[in-house]
C-alpha cells in the first residue's frame, strides 16, 4: 500500500482516515479540498484543479482523501488502494454536525484561509448537508460501477460500513519506523 485515496460521503472521516494512513506509512497527506478550494471559497478551475492534483500524486507514496470526480481518472488510476467509508447516512450527518457545528463556533480556518459560517452550513443551498444527502445515495449508487472499470481493477479496495470495522483496520497497519530512528 504505497498510493491510497479515502473517500466516502462529506462528514464520514475521509481527511482524518486519510492524515492517519499518512502518519502510519509514513507519507505524505494530500487534502484535496486545499486543492479545490482557493481564498473566499472560489473554486479552483477545472483544468488548474487537475494540474495540482497531478503534481500532489506524483511521488510514489501519499494518502488522500476527496471525491472530486473532475479528477478522480487522475487519482484513481495512479493509487493502488481505495477506501470507501460507506457509512449509514444518519451517523454521517450526526458527524456532519458534529463537525461544522464546532468549525463555525471555533472559527477554524480550513484551507486558503477559508472558514465556515452559520448561515452557509445550515441556510444555503450550498450547504453540505444538503450535498450529504444527495452524494450518500450517489456514491452507493455510482462507485461499485466504476470501481467494476477496467482502468480501476488494479485498485485494493476496502468498504468499510462502520468506524469499528475502519478502526480494526488501521489498526492492523504496522506504523513505518524512518531508517534514522533512535539514531543520535
């Protein structure tokens, strides 16, 4: 496991599942959203967002987390493993506003300087909530089809249906020691 793309719907844990499998392999992280999203939540054109996306994944070793299918040929071609956190839909929205009820109140910067704000998580039509809800059967509904392309056969492929089982996984992945470790 040297490549690996995380994804699943908005609120299922992908960046976190994602730095985690960075540390433990000893790898860099990739957050696409800091790809996507530039200063004041303007979206990054499609052909500049694919240019970084092919520089990120260029090394031989990263773990990534994101869905954009505007480059998900890219992604999904050049990792070797894929992970899907296929949650039930009540706990990822339950982790949803978890989530953003924190980032609103905490004024966390995400990428780019960018924050979320009470009234476009919870009174936009923009609002991931909303995008939660449509991508959820979308993404049940799409990936095992193009998980079945012949481009993406190479791919190891974990479903994970519970953050038990997603847990019980890392878990059995041995940390990588660097070779100057406990070297003075």
């Amino acid at each position: 496991m040297n490549r690996v793309i995380v994804v699943g719907t908005t609120g299922s844990g992908k960046t976190t599942l994602a730095q985690h499998l960075g540390e433990r392999m000893g790898c860099p992280f990739i957050e696409l959203d800091a790809l996507f999203w530039n200063p004041g939540w303007v979206q990054t054109p499609r052909d500049e967002f694919r240019q970084r996306v092919a520089e990120a994944i260029s090394p031989e070793r990263w773990a990534a987390g994101g869905n954009y299918g505007s480059a998900r040929d890219l992604i999904w071609r050049r990792a070797d493993t894929l992970v899907w956190l296929d949650y039930p839909l009540p706990l990822v929205m339950w982790r949803l506003f978890r989530r953003t009820t924190r980032r609103v109140m905490t004024q966390e910067e995400l990428w780019n300087g960018n924050h979320e704000s009470f009234r476009n998580s919870f009174l936009s039509r923009d609002s991931l909530f909303l995008w939660a809800l449509k991508s959820h059967p979308n993404q049940r509904r799409t990936y095992p089809a193009e998980l079945r392309k012949p481009e993406y056969t190479h791919l190891h492929v974990f479903r994970f249906h519970s953050p038990g089982e997603t847990e019980a996984w890392l878990q059995q992945i041995a940390p990588v020691i660097p070779a100057n470790a406990g070297i003075q």
